[in-house]
C-alpha cells in the first residue's frame, strides 16, 4: 500500500506543469544550470548533449563520424557540482567546439563560448570573474586547455571584446 501510494504521488508530481518545464525534452534541448540550451553545428545540425555518467570528466565533444553525427557526451553528476555560471560556460564551450573551424582549439572555444553567452545575457562581468576564480584552481586536464591560471587569464578580455545580449 505504502508504495502504491509513492507510486501514485510521483505519477502526479511528473504530471505538474513546473516539474514537467523543469526535465530536459531532448538531448537537442538539455537544461544547463536550470536554462534550457541548445547548440547547432556549423552545418547547421542540432547537436545532441547526451548524459553519460560513466564519463571520468564533465564532457567531451565527439565530431561526426560516419554513420555517427557530432555530438556531447556530458557527466550530469559531475556537471552539478560545479557553480550555475561555470555550467554554462562548460556549455558554451562544447558547443563552441562544434561552431568553429577548428574543433581542437580550446582557447577558441573558451573565448566563443563567453561570446555566446554575453549575447545570450546568460553571464555577467561578475560572474565571469567568478568563473576566472574558480578555474585558477583547476588542475592541468590533459584535452588541450591551458593550466587554470593561464586559461582563466583569457576569460575577461574574451568577454569584454563580445558585443552585449539580444535585444
């Protein structure tokens, strides 16, 4: 009976509008940080972000192979510990990785993904100095990116050469 009824309240909980606006409805639209965010190639394919939580790091862009389109594979327990304006650096970054022509420049990606998200008006000057905090104390990550000092160095004139959010 106790777990009828825990059945019945989840069934009803799911049902709410507000639980529902809050699940991601596709890999092609995942909530980052609770904003729901998507990412086109520069072919103009939607790019998947596809949960792998035996993934060692937060996540990896996968260019297209044959018979395998461009993708994300992402960690969403590891994604979660980091603080709201990281994750969707992180976002921004990876798909950064699939909108440039140079899909291994991290300093690029880096850079496109402040862009995007000043655009966006999803990131502050203060919260890009948070993020330039944070990452100083990042370990060296053997993809590419710069030692946390160095890579957060970059972040601020990144920002403040990106035109402001969308009217």
């Amino acid at each position: 009976m106790r777990t009828r009824c825990l059945l019945l309240l989840l069934t009803a909980l799911a049902g709410l509008p507000g639980l529902a606006r809050a699940q991601p409805s596709t890999p092609y639209h995942p909530r980052i940080a609770g904003v729901p965010m998507s990412c086109v190639s520069t072919s103009g394919v939607p790019v998947a972000f596809v949960p792998n939580t035996s993934l060692a790091d937060v996540g990896l862009w996968f260019p297209a192979w044959p018979g395998v389109p461009a993708h994300v594979e992402y960690n969403p327990a590891l994604l979660a510990r980091l603080p709201s304006p990281v994750q969707l650096f992180w976002f921004g970054h990876a798909c950064a990785h699939g909108m440039s022509a140079s899909d291994s420049d991290e300093e690029r990606a880096d850079c496109e993904s402040l862009q995007l998200l000043k655009r966006l008006g999803l990131v502050s000057r203060a919260q890009v100095l948070e993020m330039q905090s944070y990452l100083q104390g990042t370990p060296v990550v053997q993809w590419g990116h710069q030692p946390g000092p160095s890579r957060a160095r970059l972040l601020l004139g990144c920002y403040d050469r990106a035109s402001g959010p969308r009217k």
